[in-house]
C-alpha cells in the first residue's frame, strides 16, 4: 500500500516530461504482468526526456498497484517495466484520455479503464 505514497513523486517527475496542455489526471498502474516489477518506466512520447524509474528501491509485485500524475497530452505515452532478472516489456503509443486505471499484461498488452 505504501506504493500509494509514490504519487505526488511521480507526478513532479512527469511534469518535467509534460509537453503543456490542460491534461492532467491521476491514473493507477495495476499490475498484471504475472511478475514482480522491479522498475517502472514512465515517458512521453512526444518529449525529449529519457524514462525515470517511479518506484526507486521499491518494486510493484503483481496484483498491486501505483497511483501516478500526469501531465501533457494524453497521448503517446510509454510504460517500461523491468523484472528482478532485466526481462523489459514496453507499452507504447498509449493514448490514456480518459483513462483511470492501467492494467499491466506480460504479453505487452494492457487494459485501459
């Protein structure tokens, strides 16, 4: 639970991905992926900046989930999560207006809700 706490965190780190614009939303990242995540990427696509880990020391196991902050525009967002042994699987071109909740699959899908 304490992965909640990440949120105001993770939305000062976006907002320097944050491209301007009006949106901004809250948006919880379920995991469903089958294994425990180790690193979380985050990046918008259609800036400039390199992904930044949103869990630190943490790690995000499976059925559990993060509350985030973004900001930009809502589309062409990015997730990267990496396992306990550098597996990646990648999320691209994630268009999340609307979207309050993210959940996670291993294939590289993802639920949007």
């Amino acid at each position: 639970m304490k992965r909640f706490f990440f949120s105001f965190a993770a939305g000062l780190l976006l907002c320097a991905f944050s491209v301007g614009g009006a949106f901004a939303q809250e948006i919880i990242v379920a995991n469903g992926t089958g294994f425990t995540i180790h690193q979380l990427g985050l990046v918008d696509s259609n800036s400039s900046g390199d992904a930044k880990d949103l869990l630190g020391d943490d790690t995000l196991a499976n059925g559990e989930g993060l509350k985030i902050n973004i900001s930009g525009s809502p589309k062409g967002w990015e997730l990267i999560a990496v396992d306990g042994e550098g597996g990646q699987v990648n999320w691209q071109n994630l268009d999340l207006t609307g979207v309050r909740k993210i959940t996670l699959r291993g294939d590289g899908t993802a639920n949007l809700e």
